[in-house]
C-alpha cells in the first residue's frame, strides 16, 4: 500500500485531518482521517461507516475517533497532536462546548473526555487543504469493513 502524504505540522507536532461526509443533508454518513509526521509521512489512517446522519455530526464522531485512537495507542498519547477540520461549527464547538446546542452536548463531551488524556487542539482548516480526509470519509460511507491502518512506527 502506498504511503498516503499530507501538508507539513511544525516538526514538534502531529496532524491528524478528519472530516465527516452524508450522502444527503441526513442520510448515510462516514468519516475518515490521516495523521500526518512533520516530515508528512503518514502514521495513521482510518476510514468506517457511521450509520445514517447529518455531515456535522460525522464530523463530530471523526474527532472522538482520533480521540479513540490516541487513547489506545500509548506512542500517541505522549504527543502534540493538531486535529485539523474543515467544520468550522464542530470546531467551534469543541473549542467553547458551553456553546454546543443540547442535541450535540453528549458527542462533544464524549470528544472532551476522550482527548483530555493527551496534548490536543482542533483547528478549522479549509476544504481545500483536507481532501485526504474528505476522500477518506467518503470512502467510508456505507462500508461493511472499517480501515484502521497504522505505520510500523505507530503499532
């Protein structure tokens, strides 16, 4: 399988792009993300099916999902880590969860929760620079397998 590449973190840091896709405005959604080395060597890779929801919610679970990730692989635990999303609201929301509408308080609590035991920030990134993880989460739509592909360095 051929390396995936991404744009560059400063050399300290990680970045993890994600992104969340639906098929309509709430219909069948995945999610998918590529974390990125500074020298942009991937190190991780994932892409699964979420069921049937909105795009904003996706994107919330692609999130928690690096969440999940960091959390049970001790290497990325002890890292910066720059989860990068072309959401801005679900960035917004992760960065000021007292601004979370109700209906999406538990996920983004749930993200909180999850990235608390590592040294994390979310930043709203343009479209344009997250197709890696666009192609990914639409990858993942509908898919009967979930994808978690992890370098030598990572597992």
């Amino acid at each position: 399988m051929a390396r995936p590449r991404c744009r560059f973190p400063p050399i300290t840091k990680l970045l993890f792009k994600v992104d969340g896709a639906s098929r309509s405005s709430f219909g069948e959604a995945g999610i998918g993300g590529l974390l990125c080395d500074s020298s942009g060597k991937a190190l991780v890779k994932f892409l699964r099916s979420v069921g049937i929801m909105d795009a904003t919610t996706a994107e919330i679970l692609a999130i928690k999902e690096v969440g999940l990730i960091c959390k049970d692989k001790s290497k990325l635990a002890s890292k910066k880590i720059i989860i990068a999303s072309d959401n801005a609201l679900a960035c917004n929301w992760i960065l000021a969860p007292q601004t979370t509408p109700l209906a999406f308080k538990a996920e983004i609590m749930e993200v909180w929760n999850l990235c608390k035991s590592f040294d994390w920030v979310v930043e709203s990134i343009d479209r344009e620079l997250n197709i890696e993880a666009d192609s990914l989460a639409k990858n993942g739509i509908g898919r009967m397998v979930n994808l978690l592909w992890l370098d030598d360095e990572i597992s």
